[in-house]
C-alpha cells in the first residue's frame, strides 16, 4: 500500500523510476528495463510517487481506498 507504507530508500521520483526500471534485489521484484518502454516505466513511477503523496492528505486516501473497495 504505497498510501501507507513508506517505500525505503526511496526519496523522490528518480529513486522510484531505478527501482522499477531495474528492480530490488533480493526482494523478488525484478526489473522492467527492456520489457516495457521507458516512457511507460515514468509514467508507473509517476502513479506510484502520486500514491505516496496520499501519505499527506488522510481525505484524499480514504476517497481512493472507498473507491476502490467499492469495485469489488
């Protein structure tokens, strides 16, 4: 829940962008350098760095977390 939980090692949108393009080791999450384009690994990382921003506002992640629980 990157709403929640602090993502370690990671103190902007560049760390994102290294983490997904190429991985963590020893965590079991690989990286995606030569399996998606690098505009698609900016904009994941983008999603991401905007769900890490929710951290900051509990109405704005409580809004998202009913509607996605609202899917179901």
């Amino acid at each position: 829940d990157y709403t929640y939980h602090p993502l370690r090692s990671v103190y902007g949108l560049e760390d994102i962008v290294a983490r997904v393009t190429y991985g963590v080791t020893g965590s079991g999450m690989p990286g995606f350098k030569d399996v998606i384009p690098d505009e698609d690994i900016w904009a994941v990382s983008y999603y991401i760095d905007s769900l890490r921003e929710l951290k900051n506002d509990n109405q704005a992640r409580q809004a998202l977390l009913d509607k996605l629980n609202g899917q179901k």
